[in-house]
C-alpha cells in the first residue's frame, strides 16, 4: 500500500505543478511544445484543458493517496491515461513522421513509464490481502 500512495502524491505533485504552470502562464507553457496561442478562445481551452483538468486529476490523486479504498481506482487511472497519452503521442509522431523536438522524446518516456509503474503498483497492491 505504502508503495501505490508514494506514487500517487509523486503523480499528484507533477501533474498539479504541470496544472498550476499552465493555467498561470498557458502561453508560456504552450511555447514549450511549440504551440502558439493566438486568439483568447486558445488561452481559456489551454488553461481549462491543460491547467484545470490536471489540477482536478492532482486533487483526486491526493485524495485517494490518503484513502485505502481510493488507490485501486486511482492507480486504474493513471495506467489508463497514461497508457492512452503515451500511445497518442507515439502516433502522432509517427503521423507527422518527425520526432521535431525533444519535448515530445521525454514526455513520451515520462508517459510510458508512468503507465507501467502505475500498473505494477496496482499488481502490488492487489496482491496484498484485505
């Protein structure tokens, strides 16, 4: 169990840092990836979609890292969504037929081992009795 809830907060921290970063400076987070954000309509969806939406997913991560009965759906998740990030990523890249920058190389390392470590904590903590 100590295992899934260190790894949870460790979720929650990123993706809630990630969350702060982007709904304070969306243009400046959206630079990063080389996206450039040109009408207002593309600063609310980044800082809602970017910000927002990670910043929700931080708050349940903590919250269900101090609540026994929240790791396994918690730990679900994060297999999920990372899994489906890290695939959507790879083709895109293979879409678009270019690595382009690094930014893409780690988020999608990040992605990736995100994914299988979230699944081997939930392998590890449905081995456990109780």
């Amino acid at each position: 169990m100590r295992v899934a809830q260190i790894f949870l907060l460790l979720q929650a921290l990123v993706l809630g840092g990630f969350g702060v970063a982007y709904f304070i400076y969306p243009q400046e987070m959206a630079n990063l990836t080389g996206m450039v954000l040109l009408q207002s309509a593309a600063i609310v969806d980044v800082r809602a979609y970017y910000g927002a939406l990670q910043l929700g997913i931080a708050v349940f991560l903590l919250s269900s890292a101090l609540r026994p009965s929240f790791l396994r759906p918690a730990l679900s998740l994060l297999t999920l969504l990372f899994a489906a990030l890290a695939l959507g990523r790879l083709a895109g890249l293979y879409l678009e037929g270019t690595v382009g920058q690094s930014f893409n190389v780690y988020a999608l390392g990040y992605e990736s081992a995100s994914a299988v470590l979230a699944y081997v904590a939930l392998r590890l903590l449905e081995r456990q009795p109780g």
